[in-house]
C-alpha cells in the first residue's frame, strides 16, 4: 500500500527560478507522513525478532512475551485491554439473597486480584482510560470504597466454586481448579474491549455507529445489560434512546442521565466488573532506525487515525516507509462504506482515509483533522 507525496515536488517546482545546484533541499517540508505505509499480518512470536532487526516499526495485537526486560531499542504503550467480570450462579445459594450475592461478588473480586497482579482492582464499569471517567469519578471512588471496606459477613473464598466463561478467562483462575460445569457459584470472564467495540459498532464512512460507541457509559451498557431485570432494563434503554437521539440538550443534563444509566446497571450485585486489564503495544524506538513522536488512543491503542498523522521516522527528517505488523489478518470487504470493519482494514482505512473528523485520543469526542481557525481569548 502507497501513498505517493506530490506536494513537495509541486513546491520544488514552483520555487525554482534559476539555475539548480544539487545538494541542497527545501529547508521546510509538507508533513511527516510517510509516503509508504506496509501493513503485514505477523503471528506474536514473530514479531520480536522483526522488531529488533528494524524490520517493522511497530506491531499492533496481542502481548509480547519479550525475551528478558526489552531493551532500549523496544518502547511500549498502554491502552486500555480488557474488562474483568464475575457472575453469580442463579442456582447457587449464594444467589438467593442480595447482600450474600454482593458479598459473593466482592470476594471474587479481591481473589482475582491477589492471584493476578495484572487486573487493576475497580468496581465499576467506566475506568481512567475512558474519556468520561471525570464525570463519574465520585461514583467509581464509592463503588471501590464499599469492596474495600466491607464489613459485611463473608463466604470463605475457598469455599466458592470458581469456573472461567471461556479460554481467554482461564488464566485468571491461577492455581485455582476450576469448578465443574454443572457445579460452579462464580464464573469469571475476561472481556477484550476490542472484541466488545467491534461487534457493537459499524463503521460508515469513517464514522462510528453508534456515536456514543467510544463511550464508558455505553460500553457498560454492552456488558451489563443482560444481568440486569427486565424493568431495569427498560428504565435503561429509554434513558439510552434520550441520550442518543439528542433530545437532551443541556450538557449537565446529560452526563447527570448518563450516571443513572451507569448507577442501574451496578444496582445489582448478580454480575458486576470487578477490574480491568491494560494492553500493551510495541515500537522500535532505535536512534536512527526507530520510530518517534508516538501519539496513540487510550482505548484502542496504536491501532487509531492519530497514530499514522503523527508518527515520525528517525531516518528521514521528512518521510519514509513505515513498515506495521499486525496479529489480525484482513476478513472484511475493502469498501469505504460499511467495509474495513476488521482490525486489519480499521488500521487500513486510517492510512487512506482523509475525513474532516478524527476519533480524540483521550476522550470520547472527535478532532478535527485538518488546521482549525482559534479565535484568541481576548480577541486580538
């Protein structure tokens, strides 16, 4: 995949007058995109030698498992990996009352923690890395307060019955044996966000449908919404209809109707998110060979638009061939309408895609793409 560069040549063409000396360039060049972008499907073990060799720039996907501590010619980035949940059995005892089933949930919580110091101890489903965590911060500090301080009796946690929801969940157990299918109290499930933004979204010429997708207060909704009663449920999803088709205007209005669609989903104790995990995604960073001025997304990482409009080779001072791996091989069609839905075509379409508006990096808005006109405060 290329994108040829014209702009410089058409300047040089313009400001050329005279004779022409060789040797000597413009002092100012267009921009730092790269005039060759290669997108590659790699399988995770691969790809620590191909970074090391600087034969790929960066690689986008699962977690590497980096021989000794990585050296300084491997950088990382964090982004947001997984959230963490626990359900209780409907036919366990301990489902039977509400506080026991609270209890239950609490102790599950503190137990996959202690056993994985990965997952980030957080009672509640909107975590730092979501754009709108500032507008539910007071609730997420309460919701951790009452897991650490509770006082409530408790079952003795070698006494549950832990059971992982599938393959991906296994290692969360530890040591610990996991439950038989018929004969389980909690079942733990670790949920990849990737996994759960791509099956709720479709993405129509560069735009995101649903808008509220990069939302925590939706994304809370996508893994809460089946524990929850059926008049709970209801009361969320018109209070979800509101929000999404504009009728409330007042923006306080607003996230105070996104804090009450949030505070229904935890209001039970049958299925709760207990924590989250972070993903971390590799760049070779060598002086000369390397890569630098790394912006990336708090939610999807390296795999975002501002990631390839900011990334800037080392060896050229203008641009270059970035060379990007990717554990994902390409399944979607390549159209600009309803296609380029995978991971592979996502990373893609952000590559040749020109949109006015870009996903914010670190909030749940968008960007503009192009230059904007700032009025100065005061005005000058």
């Amino acid at each position: 995949m290329k994108r040829c560069v014209t702009l410089g040549f058409l300047l040089s063409a313009l400001t050329v007058t005279g004779a022409v000396r060789g040797g000597h360039e413009l002092p100012v060049y267009p921009s730092y995109y790269p005039h060759e972008i290669e997108i590659q499907t790699i399988a995770p073990d691969a790809a620590e030698s191909l970074l090391r060799q600087s034969k790929i720039h960066a690689y986008l996907g699962n977690e590497l498992n980096l021989s000794g501590s990585a050296p300084d010619l491997i950088a990382a980035v964090e982004s947001l990996g997984s959230l963490v949940t626990v359900r209780i059995n409907p036919q366990s005892s301990y489902a039977k009352a509400d506080a026991t089933a609270c209890a239950v949930a609490r102790a599950a919580a503190r137990k996959i923690n202690s056993m994985n110091p990965d997952v980030i101890l957080h009672p509640y489903p909107i975590t730092p890395l979501h754009g709108d965590y500032l507008y539910h911060v007071d609730l997420a500090d309460a919701a951790k307060q009452r897991l650490l301080s509770d006082t409530e009796a408790r079952p003795a946690i070698q006494d549950l019955k832990l059971k992982a929801a599938d393959a991906a969940a296994k290692r969360l157990l530890g040591t610990e044996k996991a439950a038989p299918e018929s004969d389980w109290d909690v079942e733990i499930r670790e949920t990849s966000f990737l996994e759960l933004t791509d099956s709720a979204t479709t993405v129509i010429n560069g735009w995101l449908v649903p808008p509220g997708a990069r939302s925590g207060w939706y994304q809370a909704y996508l893994v809460l919404r089946d524990a929850i009663d059926a008049g709970t449920r209801e009361r969320v999803e018109a209070d979800l209809q509101r929000i999404q088709s504009g009728d409330v205007n007042d923006p306080v209005d607003r996230i105070n109707l996104e804090r009450t669609v949030v505070t229904a989903l935890i209001s039970g104790c049958r299925q709760v998110i207990v924590g989250y995990t972070l993903k971390h995604e590799y760049f070779n960073a060598e002086f000369s060979a390397g890569i630098e001025n790394i912006a990336f997304d708090s939610l999807t990482g390296l795999n975002a638009a501002i990631f390839l409009r900011t990334v800037k080779l080392k060896d050229f001072p203008w641009n270059g061939w970035l060379r990007i791996g990717i554990d994902a091989r390409p399944t979607s069609a390549w159209n600009p309408i309803t296609g380029f839905s995978d991971r592979f075509g996502r990373l893609m379409w952000s590559a040749v895609a020109d949109p006015a508006l870009l996903p914010s990096p670190y909030e749940q808005a968008w960007m503009a793409n192009r230059i904007s006109e700032i009025q100065a405060s005061p005005p000058r």
